[in-house]
C-alpha cells in the first residue's frame, strides 16, 4: 500500500518519500540573490529527511517580490548562488524544486518583521501592477496599474526565461504561483480581476494568463521534469474563486503538462477567514485529485506523522507539504519515520548516526 515513505516517481524524478518542505519566503536575500542563509535553511531540511524541498517564492521580475527581500530569478547572477544550494541539497537525497511568483498587487511591502505594510516608493518600494486597478486593502493599500496587453506579455516572457534560468540552476522540479492572491491568482479571481478584454470576465477569460504562463513555460521547462502549479483552491468568500472552478482549471492544466496541484487556498481576499482545523484543505485535495484525475500535494496544519500517513494511504494527496512544523523541527522526516516505524528506517546524514 502507497504510504508517506514509499517514493513517488514523477516523470523522471524520484521522491524518496512523499513528504515536502512547502516554499516559505524568508526575505533575506539582497537584490533577489540567495546567500548562506537560504544554503543552511534549505541545507538543513534536506538533510532532515524531506523527498522534497521547494524553494521559496522567487520573482520572476524585480516589481514581483512581495518584499525587498524576497529571492529573485530575473537575472543571471541569481543562477550561481541558487546552484550552489541546490548541489547540497542533491547530495542529501532530496529534490530541489523551486516556486516561480509575481506578487501583483501586494508587491511593494515590507518585510513581516517590519510590518508587511506597502512601502512608499519613497521608502524603498515601487509602483505594482495587477489585471485590474484595485488596491488588495488592509496595510496593501497601494493602487496597482491594471496591466497592459504588453505587460501581460513581458511578465509571460520573465516567467520563461526564470524557468530557463530554473533549470541551469538545476532545481529538477518547478512550480508556479497561482495562489494566495499574487498575480497569477489575481488574474484568477472575480474580485481582483475586472477587465473587460479576453483576460477578464468569464472562467475561459480569468483563466487564459494561467493558462498560456503554462504552455509557454512548459515548452521550455524539460518534459522529463515535474511541473506543477500551487492554487487557492477557494477564496472562502461569496463570489470569489470556488473549488468548482479549481477542478475545471485543473483538468485543463493537466492537458497543458502540468504533473500536480498544489492544494492551497485563500490570500486574495483581505477580509476572508479560511477555518484554521488540522489538514483543512485534505478535502480540497481529495476533489482536486479524484475529479481532475491529477496527482496532487496537499499543505495546512498537517504537524502530525500519522495524519501526514493517512492522508497518503486514503488517497487524498501524492505529496503532504509541511511548512511551519518545518521551521520548528528540520528533522521532522526523520522523526516522522521512527514514530510510524517504517522498516527499514530512512538513514540518517552519517554524520548524525550516534544521534539516531
Ligand atoms: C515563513 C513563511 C513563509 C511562506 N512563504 C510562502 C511562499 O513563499 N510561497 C507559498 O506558496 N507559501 C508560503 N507560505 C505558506 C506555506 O507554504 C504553507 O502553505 C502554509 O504555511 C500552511 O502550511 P503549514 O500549516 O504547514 O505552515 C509561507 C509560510 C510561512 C510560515
């Protein structure tokens, strides 16, 4: 029976497990470029165990970062660093997969320990954009422009030539930001995305910079590598974005070569609350991958190996992606396996045996 420690082969990739450190941003680079800090986090976790490590959001562009801090991909200088990392992360087993972002309309912030609120241009940050002039709200009050015809293109290009830049970089599994109300979401959305042209109004419409990010991604970014995308499978608000709507879009991107969702929701909406219960986005996984017929990961409040298992054996993930019980313990692959007594135990860094 399929479990959280059998691997998972997709295309030419093999998990060694099926447990994934989700992206998480941690605003540390200087000018996109990831350093000794994003070597040791990443570093770590790899050699805690994970089949599966994402790399956080990465902009695609410079007005794509959420923060001044945020890791960058839009030039060439970005690809050593990130290499560097990546060839450690290799050499403990696991696979480097990276998560390519635009921010849209709640570019232009501050750091989280800062206050996350958009900074004034005056202040460090820059004009936004967005499909539609309309500013998210709470402390991301800014007014994006509502994007050109041209600025649809150029960020479609910036999307390609950082899924270029990806894979000389030797990440071996690449998602993209179609969640938490950034860009490509924002196009997505009913509240966020009022135009008026082909890329606004009905689902064919809101979905087609989707869409066309993944064809034109999917033609540079290797066949024989994994691609997937990372949705707000609902809003959790009347009108907005719906499940519905994310099974349909799902069965589309599987047409188009996309290998796997990434369940998540909300984030594009300042005023809704998404229920905060272990595992709550389980059941949006399990619709996503029954009804669209695609593997999928799921991530949200999963702390605990057992549940993290049943998830896997019940069917309703590929993939569980564990994100700030990461933080409080890299090695929770490690301890995972000893608790549900998987035989023979996945070997710790040698370097750690006396300890395990
Ligand atoms: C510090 C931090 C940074 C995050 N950055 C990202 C990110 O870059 N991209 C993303 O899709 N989600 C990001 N998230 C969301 C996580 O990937 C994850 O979806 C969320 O924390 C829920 O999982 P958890 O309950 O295991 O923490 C971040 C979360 C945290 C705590």
């Amino acid at each position: 029976m399929v479990h959280l420690f059998a691997p998972l082969t997709i295309k030419s990739i093999t998990l060694r497990n099926r447990i994934g450190v989700s992206p998480m941003c941690m605003y540390s680079s200087e000018d996109g470029v990831a350093n000794d800090w994003h070597l040791v986090h990443l570093g770590v976790r790899a050699a805690g165990g994970a089949g599966l490590i994402i790399a956080e959001a990465t902009a695609v562009a410079p007005e794509g970062r959420i923060t001044p801090g945020d890791a960058g991909i839009w030039a060439d200088k970005h690809v050593e660093p990130l290499a560097r990392i990546n060839r450690f992360v290799k050499a403990q087993g696991a696979v480097p997969g990276i998560q390519l972002a635009h921010a849209g309309r709640k570019a232009s912030a501050a750091r989280p320990w800062d206050g996350s609120a958009h900074l004034a241009n005056i202040a460090g940050g820059w004009d936004t954009i967005a499909p539609s002039a309309i500013a998210f709200g709470g402390g991301l009050d800014k007014v994006p422009r509502a994007m050109t015809r041209e600025d649809i293109a150029r960020v479609q290009r910036d999307f390609v030539a950082a899924a270029q830049r990806s894979l000389t970089a030797g990440y071996a599994w690449l998602e993209l930001h179609a969640a938490h109300g950034y860009l490509l979401q924002e196009f997505l959305s009913p509240l966020a995305n009022q135009r008026t042209d082909d890329y606004g109004g009905s689902f064919e419409n809101r979905t087609r910079f989707l869409r066309e990010t993944t064809e034109a991604v999917r033609a540079v970014w290797p066949e024989s590598l994994p691609l997937t995308v990372r949705l707000s499978t609902t809003e959790w608000v009347e009108g907005g974005w719906t499940i519905e709507e994310s099974v349909v879009l799902a069965r589309q991107l599987k047409v188009l070569g996309v290998d796997l969702i990434d369940v998540s929701s909300g984030g594009g909406v300042h005023a809704a609350r998404a229920p905060s219960t272990p595992g709550f986005h389980v059941p949006l996984s399990e619709r996503v991958r029954r009804e669209a017929g695609i593997a999928t990961a799921v991530v949200g409040l999963i702390t605990k190996p057992a549940h993290a298992d049943q998830i896997v054996r019940d069917g309703q993930a590929d993939v569980v992606l564990i994100a700030r019980e990461s933080l409080r313990d890299p090695n929770w692959p490690l301890r995972a396996a000893r608790e549900l007594k998987v035989d023979p135990l996945p070997a710790a860094p040698v370097q750690y045996a006396r300890g395990w």
